[in-house]
C-alpha cells in the first residue's frame, strides 16, 4: 500500500485517511485507486475490524478528479484513445469504487471538507455519511463536460432520490451542509472539530455488537437494492441459522438475561 491513503487501527475500528491534501485530496493516478483498492482489502481480511471511518487529510474530503492530469492526459483516465480511456477506467477509478461499495464492515464517511464529483459519490459508497456543518457537495462533471464515470449515477439516487440526484448532475451546482441534510445525502451534521469524535462514537456503537452478525446484517442491507423480497427471505433465515449458532448470539442472550454487559469473540 502506497501513501496515499493512512490505515490506522483502534480496537475493531479502522480509520481510513485520504491523505495528499496539497492537492485537496484530489485523485488522479491509478496507484491512489489501487492504494484505496489494497486498503479495503486488507479491512476484508481482517475479522478483528468490525467498522471504518473514511475522511480526508487538511480541509477537504475529496475534491474528485485531479484535473490538471486529466488536461494533460497524465491521469488514470484519460488515454490515448476512446478504448485505452475504457480500459483505464476500469482498471483505475472502478477498481476504487467496486473495492469501497464492497467493504464488508459498515462504513462510515467523516466528510470533513469538500466532497467535489468523484469525492461526493465516494461519499455516496459508504453506509452512513455524516459532515461537518462547512462542507459542500457537487455532482459537478458536467461542468467540466463529462458524466459521472464512477458509476455516480447508479449510487446517488439511491442515497438522495432521483429527482435530486438529477437537478445535482444536471447543473452541477454546489449544495452546502444543510440542504446535504435535506435531502438524505448526509444523516448528521456537526461542528468540524467535533466531527472525527461524533465518527469514532457511532462506529464505537455499532462495533459494540458482535462482529459477525454486523459483517451479515451489511451484506443483507446490500442485497436488498436488487434482491426480490422472496430472495430477500430465504438469505435472511440463511443468515439468521448461522448466527443462531455462534458463541456470540449464546453470549449476548446470556447477557441480556443476566442483564450485564456482553464480551464477544467474534465465534
């Protein structure tokens, strides 16, 4: 794993740092996807990791696509060709994508500045997105004549609607904190000094159950955008089999009744 991104560890939390804030965070070569890419993987490999905070270094969270690389042709995307462009983004930028909108934990996006295009429907690949009360969003490659090659727009109507998600890829217009609030992109905002605290508080929330049923309890969440609710039924009672019986469904009945505090291992 390269610099880009900074992999910290705290218990079963993991922080996940976009880190090259001279450039606001900007993503602009293949080795950021694949560092993003190797980062998610190794939180999939780890079974101690039960939730990541995903935020950006300095004032931004990520202001998309470095564009100076995409001018001269020197970034993952542009190629020399139509069919070298394709097969840039694909290897590059949806590397990124497919690796983040797999993280088996929930996710959480500790959006602390700008989340600009590719920054915003990063954003958008987590579970959970809380703000700081300064930051603003955009859907804005149109502006610079492009659509959203991230597969933005399969994830931003999901998140926010879309009629929503149209008026934002279709002017490309900024939206500020509080109409993120209105419209679902984000579900909290706070202060930006507070922002890495209220993060690591609703992650310590959620790493507080066992770490199985959370890995499970995402994977339904995920399959419900397609799944039909038959399919949806028979995965579910698949699931709840399994966990019905590990050590960690026995503990935390055990606790309940006892009425103590659980310590779960993760059997």
């Amino acid at each position: 794993m390269g610099n880009f991104v900074l992999y910290e560890t705290s218990g079963r939390i993991v922080t996940l740092t976009l880190n090259n804030p001279e450039e606001r965070n900007a993503i602009g070569t293949q080795e950021q996807c694949e560092d993003v890419a190797q980062a998610v993987e190794r939180v999939n490999r780890d079974a101690g990791v039960s939730a990541v905070i995903l935020t950006g270094a300095g004032r931004d969270f990520c202001s998309g696509g470095n564009l100076k690389k995409i001018r001269d042709r020197s970034d993952f995307a542009r190629g020399a060709n139509p069919a070298s462009t394709r097969d840039n983004y694909r290897r590059g930028v949806q590397r990124l994508v497919r690796a983040l909108w797999n993280i088996e934990v929930p996710a959480i996006a500790a959006v602390n500045g700008a989340a600009i295009g590719l920054g915003c429907d990063i954003a958008c690949m987590c579970d959970i997105r809380i703000a700081a009360t300064s930051v603003r969003f955009g859907e804005s490659f149109l502006k610079i004549g492009l659509i959203p090659g991230d597969g933005g727009a399969w994830f931003l109507p999901r998140v926010v609607g879309f009629s929503k998600a149209a008026e934002m890829t279709f002017t490309g217009d900024l939206i500020d904190a509080e109409s993120a609030l209105a419209c679902g992109l984000v579900s909290k905002l706070v202060s930006g000094e507070r922002l890495l605290s209220e993060a690591r508080s609703l992650a310590e929330r959620i790493v507080a159950n066992p770490p199985q049923a959370v890995r499970l309890a995402k994977r339904l969440l995920r399959e419900s955008h397609h799944a039909r609710l038959d399919d949806m039924l028979e995965l579910s009672a698949t699931f709840q089999a399994l966990l019905q019986e590990s050590e960690d469904h026995a503990e935390a009945l055990a606790a309940a009744i006892d009425k103590r505090a659980p310590t779960f291992t993760g059997k």
